[in-house]
C-alpha cells in the first residue's frame, strides 16, 4: 500500500465513521410484530451477499374490494428505530387505506446485520425493490414508495436514478442532508454535502407524489417540505398536517390522514 492511500484510509475511517453516527440512530430490539396488531404476515429476509442480511414483515391484503388499483406499500423508515416502531402506523393504513404492506430494516437495523451508511442503505433500499418484483407482490398493483423523513430521501434517489414506482408518497421529508447538518450540527454539515440532495433529484421524478408534512415539525421545518414540494414536477399534492410533529402524523390527522393517502392512491392523478 503506498504512503498516499495509507493516510487516505486513516482520514476517511474516521470520516466515515462520524458521518454514520452523525446520520443513523438505529434500534436492534424489535418489540412485536404484526401479529401483535392483529395482522397476518410474512416473515422475510433478504439482500446482501448472502441472500439473507436483511430484514422484514410482508402484510397481505385484506382484499377490501374498494374502487381503484390495489396498491403495495413499500415502506422505508427515518434514521431512528426500526419497523417495529412503525406497526401502529401500519395498522392505521392497513384498516383505512388497505392494500399490501412491506416493512423492511435497513442493515444496522431492528434484526437486519451489518453497519448503516449511506451507500449501503440505498442498496439495501434496491434490494427491498428487487424482492418485491421476485415474489411477484407487486403484480397488478400499485406500487408506492412509501417513506419518512430519511427515508423519503431513499425513496427519491431510488425512484429516479434506480426503479420508479408508480406512486410515490413523502412524510416529512428534508430538503438536503446539508440543510439538515446546517440545522443539527452546522461545524460537520460538510461531511454531508453531497450525499441524499434530494432538492437536485426531486425534478426527475416520473410518479405521481403526495407530500405530507406537520406544520410543528421540529426535526425537519415545514418549510424544507414546502420546498422540496415546490421543486417536484406535477402531478403532485400536498398536505400539511396542522399542528403535527415530526413522526405520529397518523394520530395528529387522524381521518383526514387516511383520507388524503387513499384517495391519492386508489383515485385518478391528474
């Protein structure tokens, strides 16, 4: 190893290493499960090298028969916990909005191996679509990227450079990860300049998008949503959620949550 890339590799560790813990807050003990809220499901692992790194919960439908393309859902979670923080929200949609679910943790994460980065949780998001095709769950469906926060970023980088959905829906969702550092801990902003810029990408986006955001956000400002919505092309909708916060939109918007997410994906997008 020459010199250079010896002290290369002493300054990106260290680097690399203050970013993912600036970035992730995961959570390794997954309290529940879907049947804990009644509902039926598929234990699923998945992605890496091996097949199985990964994590998550495959919900079935209810076949509820209302009007409109049944759609899937395929969530991916914010920076913090894991999907079993994410059941009560499940449950919400699953009875009023209906549909197919899949819930998956990202490497780092809830019981899925490894380390989070910001590569790695892309490619991990890629894998999660990529199973979804094999099994044959979204056939005939809709299929919805549904993410929260970080997530939401995952979900514009994977909609326009890797597989597009057919809809697209974004929980309070950042304008850059720089403007988040800019906000967090402006001194190391610059270890994120250029990763998850979804202000760069969101004009690419050939989905329909719903943006939903809580006016009294106090992690991401309801601006950074406002924003990021100004810059997506049409056909797009957004719904701000008065006096909701950063996470619990469900029970802030309560009917007129579920309202807003079930016309948006089973009525027309004009």
């Amino acid at each position: 190893m020459s010199v250079g890339a010896f002290l290369g590799m002493l300054f990106t560790s260290p680097v690399t290493w203050l970013k993912n813990t600036f970035v992730f807050h995961p959570n390794v003990q997954v309290e529940g499960s879907p049947a804990t809220y009644g509902l039926p499901y598929e234990e699923v692992w998945f992605g890496g090298s091996d097949g199985r790194t990964l994590h998550g919960w495959y919900i079935p439908s209810a076949k509820s028969g209302e009007v409109g393309p049944e759609p899937l859902f395929l969530w991916f979670h914010g920076n913090a916990g894991n999907i079993g923080h994410r059941l009560a929200h499940l449950r919400v949609l699953y009875d009023h909005v209906g549909g197919s679910h899949f819930m998956f943790d990202y490497r780092g994460f809830g019981h899925s191996r490894g380390k989070p980065s910001i590569p790695g949780i892309l490619a991990d998001g890629c894998d999660a679509i990529a199973v979804v095709h094999q099994r044959g769950w979204a056939t005939g469906k809709s299929l919805v990227y549904f993410g929260e926060s970080l997530g939401a970023a995952v979900v514009i980088a994977l909609a326009v450079e890797a597989s597009p959905p057919s809809r697209v829906i974004l929980l309070a969702p950042f304008h850059s990860l720089r403007a988040m550092g800019d906000l967090v801990l402006p001194p190391l902003a610059f270890l994120v300049e250029g990763d998850l810029n979804s202000a760069r990408l969101v004009g690419k986006l050939q989905a329909p998008l719903l943006v939903i955001h809580g006016t009294e956000d106090r992690t991401v400002p309801f601006r950074q949503g406002q924003d990021l919505f100004a810059l997506a092309p049409e056909p797009k909708r957004f719904y701000r959620v008065e006096g909701g916060g950063h996470t619990g939109l469900h029970e802030t918007g309560g009917s007129t949550y579920t309202r807003e997410i079930r016309e948006f994906v089973r009525g027309r997008i004009d």
